[in-house]
C-alpha cells in the first residue's frame, strides 16, 4: 500500500470523505491502538500512577488521544486537518484540539507538558508543499518548539514511517540539534511488515532530588 | 478548547515576542461567542499536578471573559488547604477541564493577530509570511 504524504499535503489528503474513511476503517483503528500503547510505553512515565498532561503531535481524527485517555492522561491535540479534528470533537476523544501545521512551530509556551506522542506524523514535515516549505527549516522550528514545550526531564516518543534511512537520519539529527538526546527504536527490525520506527526524545535531564546537607535533617553531630 | 489548553496557548506568529496570554472574544465577523459544560474526569489529584504549571493571572482573565460560567477562583493561586478542599476543586475541574469555548476568537497581545475558535477547536495555522 502507498502512504498517503507521497500524494500531497495533509489538508487536501485527508479532506473530509479521506478523514471518516481513515477512521472506520478497522485496521488503521488496530495499528492505531497498538502503536500508540507502544509509544506510551517507550514515554517510560513514572509509574505513581498518576494522571499526566500530554501533548499529541498529528492527533487526527482522536484514534490515538482516544488510549491517552484510556491510560488515564489529560491530552492536547494538533493536527493540520480541519475535517479530522471535526471528527475528533465528534467522536469526543477526551482531549482538547487546536489546529496547526507542526512545520511552523507548535503553538504552545515553555514548560507545558509532561510528555509527547505522535503517530505517523513526523514523516510529513519532509514534505515540501509549498514553495516556502523546505523541510530542514520546518523540522527545526518543529522541534525547537517541542523541546521548549515540554517539561524537563519529559521524553517525546514520535513513531513515524521515514521513506529512506536518509530520510530517517535527518529528523534525528533535527532533533539533536535542537538539544534532545534520545535516538530511534526500531520494533521488528528484521520484518518488512511489522518493522517500527521510534524516535524517541529526552528534553534534558530528569529533575534530580538535590540530597540534603549534612546536619541539614537536624541530627546532632 | 478548554481554558487549560488556553493557558497554554501563544501566538507564534514570526518576529512576536510576547504573544501571551491569548485575549478570548466574540468572532469578529458575525459576532458569534458560544460557551459549553462538556463533561471531563474528575482528579484532584492532576489539578494539584498542574497548578504550579498554570499562569493564574491568564487563567484569570480567562475565565473573566467567559463570564457567569467560569466564575468561582480565588485572585491568587489557591492555597494547599484550597487544593485539599472538595467543593473547590470541583469547581477548579469544572473552570479549568469542562469549559469549553465553542466559538470565538482569541487574539494575541502584541500583534492583534485574531485565530479563529470553530467548532471548539482554535486555528493556529499561520499564513505563508507569518512562519
Ligand atoms: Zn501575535
């Protein structure tokens, strides 16, 4: 099957029939589930059980806020596509959307959230729809903004489909270069079929307990 | 959108410094403004979580510009005895997680720039000169 982004821009491929269609259909719903728990894995979250406030890069139609919500996590969505975040709201998948084109920075001030997931989105930034577009420039302002939106010590775990290694080897060293550490995770490396790719982010280091001072509890000397 | 994805919100238009917080108003063209209650989980436990990530000031203006339905927070942060009262944070849950602006605009302080709230969701897609 040939991946939608080799056609155009994501606002004239998934207009509104392209949107509904993309939702019912039961496999991409499959895929959808499974690789969303997986990139919730891979945010490795402490585990106090805790309800997190989480940013969905691509959310679409809701397919994937739909298991943040079911994680128990607070979400905000983003995607370019206007029919697919109607449906969203529709199909009220428990997040809160706004609409934006990642290539152009995301939306979003300092310090917002404690993690980030996107499925099958990043690959789309190496799309050059307009004549302004040149994908170094929007993987840049892409990631600049991601890092400076997300909490430190966070991680952003964006699973996409890169068309070549080359391609794959760009958006890490974008991402590098706007100060996160991490690399790809590849899920079955040796299947065509199920092969996965994970870029999976950290956004500095994880807040540390500062150990007391000596004699700082009160114990006597 | 609900007010905690608007305390979050900037304008990102290129060149703007300060384009926070996002003034919430009716659309200008038709002048439509529409506030709903949509359902959200209840866990005091996240609003502690997120509280000293809010910028209450904006949060503030917020709710004020929403009028009767978002009424009900303190001028300052709440205390830790407020965050370990009930009927307060349920009304905190409902300001914070349940209110939805359906249809307005929201406009940034510094460039004027008005995006568009349709259908509960903010347009924050810029034109081509703005990236
Ligand atoms: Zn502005």
């Amino acid at each position: 099957m040939s991946r939608p982004e080799l056609y155009g821009p994501a606002t004239v491929v998934y207009n509104k029939e392209a949107a509904a269609k993309y939702t019912d259909a039961s496999r991409n719903v499959e895929i959808q589930a499974k690789l969303t728990a997986r990139a919730i894995e891979l945010l490795a979250l402490p585990k106090d059980g805790k309800r997190k406030f989480l940013l969905d890069v691509g959310c679409g139609s809701g397919l994937s806020g739909e298991h943040i919500t079911e994680a128990g996590h607070t979400w905000v969505g983003t995607d370019i596509s206007e029919d697919m975040l109607n449906i969203c709201e529709e199909r009220e998948s428990g997040g809160s959307v706004c609409r934006s084109d990642m290539g152009d920075g995301l939306p979003f001030r300092s310090n917002s959230f404690d993690g980030c997931v996107s499925i099958s989105a990043v690959q789309w930034l190496c799309n050059a729809d307009r004549s302004c577009d040149v994908p170094k420039l929007r993987l840049k302002r892409f990631f600049t903004s991601l890092y400076r939106c997300l909490v430190r010590g966070s991680r952003a775990v964006l699973q996409f489909y890169p068309h070549s290694p080359e391609q794959a080897e760009l958006i890490t060293t974008s991402a590098m270069k706007a100060g996160f550490s991490g690399g790809l995770v590849v899920d079955y490396p040796n299947s065509t079929k199920a092969k996965k790719y994970y870029l999976v982010l950290m956004a500095g280091a994880p807040c540390m307990e500062v150990p007391l001072g000596e004699g700082a509890a009160g114990e006597a000397m | 959108m609900k007010l905690l994805t608007h305390n979050m919100l900037q304008c990102h238009v290129k060149g703007v410094r300060n384009g926070y917080p996002l003034r919430i108003e009716a659309q200008q063209d038709g002048g439509r403004f529409e506030v709903e209650v949509r359902e959200a989980e209840f866990s005091a436990d996240f609003l502690r979580h997120i509280l000293p990530r809010l910028d209450w000031a904006a949060l503030l203006e917020a709710a004020k510009a929403l009028g009767e339905v978002a009424v009900g927070l303190p001028d300052a942060p709440p205390t830790d005895a407020m965050m370990h009262d009930d009927a307060f944070l349920q009304t905190f849950h409902r300001i914070l997680l349940e209110v939805t602006v359906v249809e307005g605009e929201l406009v940034c302080p510094e460039s004027e720039r008005r995006f568009a709230v349709k259908n509960a969701v903010p347009n924050m897609l810029l034109h081509e000169d703005e990236v």
